[in-house]
C-alpha cells in the first residue's frame, strides 16, 4: 500500500468569525492524483494554501511524507504551487524562467540544462527555451508553468484551479496532458477545482467540499453513482430526486413509495440504515424515456409526467419533464435517430433499472457565510 504522502489532523482555519475549513482529517496516498471539489466559499482553496505554508491552520496539524510542517515556511516544505495566473517573468526565456528555481538553488549548469530540457520535452514544448512568454498560447504559458514546478522535483505539487483562464476545447485537451504528465512523473498531485468534469477526468479520488467540510471522499465513478447526500448528487453532475417514504425492506430490492403513487425499487444495501423518509435519485442518461400509454415493462422503475422542454444539443436529446409533486425531471438521450423524438406537451413515461437507483440523505441549507463568499 502506497505511504501517504498529506496528512491533515482535525485542520481548522478560521476568518474572524467564520470558519472557513471546519476539523479537517484527510489523507493523500504518494503519487495519487487527488482533487478537492466544492462551489466558491467551501473552503478548498483555503486547504491548499494551508498544505503549501501560504496560511497558518488555526487548530490542527499538517504533516507531508511523516514529518510535521504545520509551522513551517513555504520554501521549507518540499512542495511548488502552480496557479490560475500563470505567473512567469516576462523579461525572461522560457529556459531562464523554468530555470529559476534551479539557479536559486545553486544546481550545477549542466545540470540545470539537462532538466529544464527534460522538463520541456516532459511537457510537449522541445524547442521552445529561447522564446519568451509574450510569444506563446496560453496553454502553452501554462505548460511552462506547469514544467517550472516540476523541474525542482517537489514531493507534492499543488494546482489551484490552473485551467480555468483557458478557453473550453484547451482546457479539455489540458486535463488529460496533466494527468499524463502525473502518471509519468509520479508525483504527488493535489488539484482543486470548481469544474466537476475536470476533477472525475482527473483523479485517482476526490473529496466534495462544503461548508469546510468533507461532504464525501471516494473514486469519481463511486461517487458519482453512489453520491452520498443530496448535495453531492446535485454538485457532482445532474441527478433527479424523488422524495419518498420506505414501504419494506425485506429482500435485495426495496419498496419506495413516492408522489403520484408510484413505488420505486432501489437496493437494500444502499438504505444502510436510513429512513422511513429518504430521497431516491437517477442520473438523466440512465433513464429511458417513452409515451406513456399501457403497463410498464416488468423489472423497471417508473414514473410518468408531461414533457415541458425538449433540446437538441447534437449528440443527444436533453428532455425536462413535469414529474410527480411537482417535481422536474431531467432526461438525456442518446441522439440515435432510430425513433421520432417525443413532442413537448405529451405525457411521457420514466424508466430506469433498479440497479441505477440511489438514495441520499438530505442536505442542511447553505450557510450565510458561504452565500456571501
């Protein structure tokens, strides 16, 4: 099993009256790509500058790779920080603004030439030591960024939402070059983001924070799937809850009953121990959507209303449907041309597996300290 590389033990930081990370346990494991994901105000920026020595923890210890840092400096911890803003000299080449670092730290000049090189090569930019910045993209900018934190070989490099001033199609193209570049390093990566598809294309694991806490911490597809409070399953993509009442639980499959009369079966397991009132949730493409006319077929879960907006977004058909209690429904379908798309006003019917069905638990009101961030 890997050593765990950050340590956080019951890590509190407070703004006058405000805790903005509130008794934080966390473990990172070395060479794990790990992101933390939460809406502005959650507190995660506030853990990575805490981790990288920028802001002292009001209570609490942090330690990387077993040693205790919680009281040292920046350029006493073994840890580089890569950030939005790209940061480079502008006056420099791009060699002398990776080699900083290195020439700071008195590293041999055949040296320093052979990592900055192999940092170039490392982040697709052979070639390109004798430019300065103003003649590059920015993704380019940020590859140098990115190779500049790495040349000094750090034991933990921090990215504090570092794709976020790249335009759509960039961004996409830079999330899967970081996580080739960390596989191939292997280097302990903490990432913090706002962007749910960029932290699941990403990470090994990562922790939904909220109101300074750890909402829930798993693999991206578990939690995605399985997410375990109403937050998490609203934050981390789109999900459709019901509100309903457990029925019985007497075999694999449990009974649900929610508005409209419907019954819904979700797994026993994943109950673990909640009720009598849950709420009950499915993704949007997990749901087959058909005119509501006749029985339903045997196995699935149903529900019917009336089909408000239909969208066509190319690969497929994005539907909101009037649910039951006044409920809205979200429906996505895979664009296969094989069946005329049904029309806005008719009533439809919901059909999703078992199996797809999850249950969370309700989440408190956000804080007036987190509305205000």
């Amino acid at each position: 099993m890997p050593d765990v590389d950050v340590r956080l033990e019951g890590v509190t930081k407070r703004f006058g009256e405000v805790k903005a990370v509130d008794d934080l346990h966390l473990e990172i494991q070395q060479g794990e790509f790990f992101s933390l994901l939460g809406p502005s105000g959650c507190g995660k920026t506030t853990t990575l500058r805490m981790i990288g020595g920028f802001e002292e923890p009001s209570a609490g210890g942090i330690s990387l790779g077993g040693g205790d840092v919680t009281n040292l400096p920046p350029y006493r911890r073994n840890v580089n920080t890569v950030f939005q803003s790209y940061a480079l000299f502008p006056h420099l080449s791009i060699f002398e603004n990776i080699a900083f670092g290195l020439r700071r730290k008195k590293v041999d000049r055949s040296e320093v030439q052979r990592r900055v090189k192999e940092s170039l090569d490392l982040v697709d930019l052979p070639g390109f030591d004798t430019r300065k910045p103003t003649q590059l993209s920015g993704g380019q900018q940020q590859r140098v960024a990115l190779a500049r934190a790495l040349v000094n070989r750090p034991r933990l490099l921090l990215l504090d939402e570092p794709l976020g001033a790249l335009d759509l199609k960039l961004r996409k193209q830079m999330q899967l070059e970081l996580k080739r570049i960390q596989q191939e390093v292997g280097i302990t990566f903490l990432y913090v983001t706002h962007d749910q598809e960029e932290a699941m294309t990403m990470s090994n694991r990562l922790a939904v924070m909220r109101h300074g806490r750890i909402e829930q911490l798993d693999v991206p597809e578990r939690m995605y799937e399985s997410p375990a409070t109403e937050f998490v399953a609203g934050f981390l993509g789109a999900s459709n809850l019901l509100e309903g009442q457990i029925l019985d639980r007497s075999s694999e499959l449990a009974n649900v009953g929610v508005a409209g009369g419907s019954t819904v079966r979700v797994p026993t397991a994943r109950l673990d121990g909640q009720g009598p009132t849950v709420k009950v949730g499915v993704r949007p493409e997990k749901i087959k959507l058909e005119a509501d006319e006749g029985d339903p077929p045997a196995g699935w879960n149903s529900v019917s209303g009336t089909l408000r907006v239909s969208t066509f977004v190319g690969v497929s058909h994005q539907y909101t449907v009037n649910g039951p209690a006044d409920s809205t429904l979200t429906v996505y379908a895979q664009n296969l041309g094989a069946e005329p798309a049904p029309r806005e006003g008719e009533r439809v019917r919901l059909l999703w597996r078992p199996e797809h069905t999850f249950v969370v638990q309700p989440s408190a009101p956000l804080a007036e300290w987190e509305e205000e961030q």
